[in-house]
C-alpha cells in the first residue's frame, strides 16, 4: 500500500481534473462554515476516495485519523497559502504555513481533483482542518520502502558522495547513509599495511563519485539511521564460486593485503581468503608482514568455509613439529631454550623450530626480575614443567642461577 501512495504523493486526477484557480473553500458557504464541519456530517466516500489505494482503510476506519496518521485525499481546493484536502467522512485537511512552503516545489504540481498522501501534524486547528504536511508524509513512505528492501534484499545502484575514516555516505531518497567500511566488497575493502587510519581514508576517497551495488542493512527512522552493505550483491555469485572449494583443498593464490592479523589471498576473480595469524607459521609470528609481502604468490590448505568465507592455513602444508616434538620431550625433562619474546605471563623460550614454552613470571617473583635475569636472544637451561603436544602447550622452569 504504502508504494501506492508514494505514486500517488502527487497523484494523477481523479475523475475530471479541475484546472482552474478554485474559491477560498471558506467563502463557497453562505454561512461562513468552513468546509470541515460539512464534511463532518457526511459520513460517504467521494469518487475519488473510493478509486484511491487507502479506500478500504478509510472505510473501515470506525475512529477519526489522529496526529501522525498517513491520510489521502482528492484536492479540493488551492489558493497562495494553503491546500486543502477532503478527508471524508472525517472532515478537510490544510497544508499552509511551513508546511506549505517546505513542500512548495510538489504543490506547484499539484491541480485540484489530484488524490494526495499527506501526514497529519495537528487537529487543533482554529477552523476545524486537521492540519497536513506533505513532507513528512513522504519520509515515512521513504522509511517504509527502506523497511521494504531491507526484507526483499533488494539491490540499489547507488552513487557514492562522500568519504570519511569509517566508511563511505551514500544518497537515497534524500536520505544520506553510512556504508562502513567493514561493509565493502573484497575489491573495495582498503588494505592498508600499517592500519593507519589517514591512509584508510584516502583509499576511501577513490570511491567517492563511483555507483556501487548496495543494500539496506539498517533503517531506523527515529534515529534518522540508514545502513548500507555492498556485501549482499556478492553474496549468491560468490557462493557459486565457493561450491567449488572443499575442506583440505591445497590451494595457490596471490597475495593481496597484509595486516595485523593476517594475509588475504585472491584465489580467483571474485574470491579471496584469509590466512589468519595464528596459521601462518607453527612457530611465533608477531608480524605477518615478516612472512609474505603483498603480490606474492603463496600455497595455502583450505581449513574451513562458512557463510561464503574461505580460511586458509599455510603453516598445515608442512610438518607439525609438535608431532615429532611428542617422541623426543617429557614432563621433568632438562632442555635448552632460546628466549624468543617477553608477555605479561612471562617468557617465551623456543626449544626447537615451531615448539616453544612458557617461563612464568611468578618463577622469579616480577617482570623487572625475569627480564633481569634472562635476555632476549640468549640461551638458558630449563626443565618441562607442563608437555601436552596435542594442544601444542609447553611450560618450563628455569634451572640456571636467578640470582
């Protein structure tokens, strides 16, 4: 209903268009009645109303509309400051005042006998009129066409207008909304190296002017909120392509972006994956950026597929070095380790390539004692604690002087 009546917002006349200038309503009526109170007493739809897309809501109305109703009407009258709409059986609407010159532009092109949606702002009217505004009426059919898209998915081919740190502003229906950058394609997202947020925008930026393929996410009118997502045009193509993958595939790609918490690899057009941090290497990796570089190609395992996303392993097309580590270490056993890195639990000591364990602070009382007592780089004794090769946790003690 409510497509409808965005159609008939200014609506084509209903029955024959009267275009000349029509009386001041008030004066048609010897005893100066205004056109409300007759209307009142008539309780029969007009013609109009009764070829109108609200016609079987108005005439199943038992109650009269209150403030923040959608109505619709034929045109009764207009004049320099004001439009009048026959409401009946509930009486005649008035745009005038601000209402009437915010909505100036659409009244031009209204003619008298046009069926028009407005929205009703106030029914204290000193003559009786149930007050109207055009403008409001339209932003709630607006909302309710978001509401629409938002459950047919529907795609929109947007421009976009503007760029800022979080994402891009894009236009509709005069209603500006936010596409978060989270919320860009693959090919759109910006693959910033350092995560600085200056370098995010100018990459932002490149898409200010170009028309995107979007949907609605979000449409929240009280808040004035519209959420878009470029994600949802991909989504069937992308899942075509995604069939074609299986669990345990060996896999090769390019490598289109580094960051902090991993490597994304183009597998083919319109697919990428992601090499989380934890799966680039069996030993430590504090930057990825110390592994591959971007333009690289890189073999990767496939180890899991959900919702249309591809997660890659490069560190399972080699050897588990906690396999082998299970046969050769015990729990009490003395070892060697190299001091890899400090955390707040302790340090890190590496006892073989990709098998490392854990020295813990309390050992020596405080961090500024651990530190004092063992360097970065430098080899000490120590003996395990803790060995559990399945889940690849290792503890150690020290066994040196931690004087």
């Amino acid at each position: 209903m409510f497509k409808k009546l965005k159609e008939t917002l200014v609506g084509a006349p209903a029955g024959e268009p009267a275009r000349a200038a029509a009386a001041d309503p008030a004066s048609s009526d010897k005893d100066g009645a205004a056109p409300a109170k007759k209307k009142e007493a008539e309780m029969v739809l007009t013609d109009a109303q009764k070829a109108s897309a609200m016609a079987p809501f108005v005439a199943s109305m038992k109650n009269p509309p209150v403030i923040g109703d959608l109505v619709e009407g034929p045109v009764i009258a207009l004049d320099k400051a004001a439009v009048y709409v026959d409401l009946a059986p509930f009486g005649t609407g008035i745009i005038y005042g601000r209402e009437f010159i915010v909505a100036r532009d659409v009244i031009k092109k209204i003619n008298v006998g046009d069926v028009i949606a407005a929205k009703i702002v106030d029914d204290a009217h000193k003559e009786g009129y149930l007050e109207l505004s055009l403008k409001e009426a339209r932003q709630a059919l607006i909302w309710s066409e978001a509401e629409a898209a938002i459950k047919e998915k529907k795609s929109l081919d947007l421009p976009v207008k503007e760029a800022n740190k979080g994402g891009l502003l894009i236009e509709w229906q005069g209603i500006v909304g936010f596409l978060p950058a989270s919320q860009l394609k693959a090919d759109h997202y910006p693959r910033v190296s350092d995560g600085d947020k200056d370098k995010i925008l100018d990459e932002l930026k490149k898409l200010v002017g170009t028309r995107l393929e979007v949907s609605i996410i979000t449409a929240d009118p009280k808040e004035g909120k519209l959420i878009f997502s470029e994600k949802g045009s991909e989504h069937k193509e992308k899942e075509k392509i995604v069939s074609k993958y299986e669990i345990g595939d060996e896999v090769e790609g390019l490598v289109t972006g580094v960051v902090d918490f991993g490597v994304f690899v183009k597998l083919e057009e319109g697919l990428e994956g992601l090499v989380h941090i934890s799966e680039i290497d069996w030993g430590l990796v504090d930057d990825p950026r110390n592994f591959v570089k971007t333009g690289q190609k890189i073999k990767a395992k496939i180890i899991e597929i959900k919702d249309g996303k591809i997660s890659l392993s490069m560190k399972q097309l080699r050897p588990n070095p906690w396999l082998e580590a299970s046969k050769k270490y015990k729990k009490d056993m003395p070892v060697t380790g190299v001091i890899i890195k400090f955390n707040k639990h302790g340090a890190l000591a590496s006892i073989e390539e990709g098998v490392a364990g854990l020295v813990h602070v309390s050992e020596f009382g405080s961090e500024e004692k651990l530190r004092k007592a063992l360097e970065l780089g430098k080899t000490y004794p120590f003996k395990i604690a803790l060995f559990d090769p399945k889940d690849q946790k290792m503890a150690l003690s020290f066994a040196g002087d931690k004087k």
